[in-house]
C-alpha cells in the first residue's frame, strides 16, 4: 500500500508482469524527455520511448532497473503503470543480443527496399541501442 513517501509502481509487457511493488522515485523516458516520478506527482499519461526504467525501491539500496521497447505511462498520486510492448529485467539483458540485433538493423537500413522496411530498421537500430545504454548503464552501477 503506497503511503505519502512511496509509490506502486506496476511494470507489465504482453507477456508477463515484470515489476510490482513499492518505491520512492522512477525514472524513465518519455516521449519528449528523461521523466521523474515521486510520490503525489501530477496526474499524467504519455507515451514512452525505448531504454531503461529505474526504479528506487522502499528497503533496497539497489535500483531495479527494467529496459522497455517503448509503451504506455499512467502516473496517479499513489500509483505509476508502465504498459511496455516489451520489457526485460535489467539482469537478463544480452549484450551479445543486443549487438546482433543492432548490426541486423544497420545492414537493413543500407539495404532498404521500401519505406516501410526503412522505419521498422530504424525503429530496431533504436531499440537495440537504447538497449545497449541500459546495458552500459547497468554495468556503471546506474
């Protein structure tokens, strides 16, 4: 239960429920921006770009962090929902993965047929090295 000081935070994909719990802050990126939520934030709902969420848990010196592939934020007062069209624990990223992925779509952009083959290159390359930074982010201990 979400108190003055904290905030539930509830991170889901299509495939499964990744994060539900209790935090202080959560950080992740918005469509125009870097966003920072605390508790009793201003309603809001926005769209949200590829990369990393940070979440500051109640009781844990350790951040959870969580990549998303782009998604849906609702921030209520007491509550934060992130609605991912993919999302990964932060400690199953591969870099190795990633990297493939990230070649793959470089390889598709210079070989592009259409324009629709174009945009979703361009959307995997963003993917992958938006995935890569949550990675190298990870590492530095975030």
């Amino acid at each position: 239960m979400a108190t003055d000081h904290t905030i539930h935070v509830y991170v889901v994909s299509a495939e499964e429920e990744i994060f539900d719990g209790e935090a202080t802050f959560v950080a992740l990126p918005g469509e125009s921006g870097e966003l920072g939520i605390y508790p009793q934030h201003a309603p809001l709902i926005t769209r949200i770009r590829p990369g990393a969420v940070r979440i500051k848990t109640v009781g844990s010196d350790e951040d959870e962090m969580v990549f998303v592939a782009g998604g849906i934020l609702e921030v209520q007062p007491h509550e934060v929902t992130v609605l991912a069209e993919t999302a990964i624990r932060g400690r199953d990223l591969d870099e190795a993965r990633a990297n493939k992925a990230k070649q793959q779509a470089e390889e598709m952009l210079l070989n592009r047929g259409s324009k629709l083959d174009y945009a979703k290159a361009q959307a995997e390359l963003a993917t992958a090295v938006a995935q890569l930074h949550a990675i190298a982010k990870l590492r530095r201990g975030r």
